[in-house]
C-alpha cells in the first residue's frame, strides 16, 4: 500500500504531502465502476471523502496536519500535508 512504502523511506516525524482526487470532482460518479475503482476512459480512479482521508491517513501511521480542497479544471482533489508518528 501507498502509505506502507512512505512510512518505510520516511524519517520519524516526517513530512508526506500528497493529493487525491475526490467526490467533488466532474468524473466522479462517472465510468464502470469495481469494488470502489472507476474505471474512467481506461484510467482507474479512486475518490475520497475528507471523512475517508480521516480514517485512512491516521489508521495508516500518520498525523494529519492539514486538509485542502483544490479544483484545477477537470480535477478536483484534497492536498494532504501529514507526519509520520
């Protein structure tokens, strides 16, 4: 998994920052989708909630610090500043 190989490189107390795509977004809801993955014009895409980020990043061995919504026309995703516990 994404965080598993972030903590393994990662100094204690590090910093992460990274993005997602998420449920505010033109394509969300949108393509075939598979056990959660959307399968948009041959791209798979997984959206979150800010609720979902909440759940995951801690659980995963991180603080979050912040949480940002940002739109660049098509994408919408959350900017995610966290540190390694």
């Amino acid at each position: 998994m994404y965080f598993s190989e972030i903590r393994r490189v990662l100094k204690r107390k590090g910093l992460n920052f990274s993005s997602v795509r998420n449920h505010h977004d033109k394509s969300y809801d949108k393509g075939k989708v598979d056990k959660g993955i959307y399968d948009i014009d041959g791209f798979q895409i997984i959206f979150f909630t800010e609720k979902q980020i909440e759940g995951l990043v801690p659980a995963q061995g991180f603080e979050i610090l912040w949480i940002r919504e940002e739109c660049e026309e098509p994408v919408t995703v959350y900017l995610i500043s966290s540190k390694r516990k």
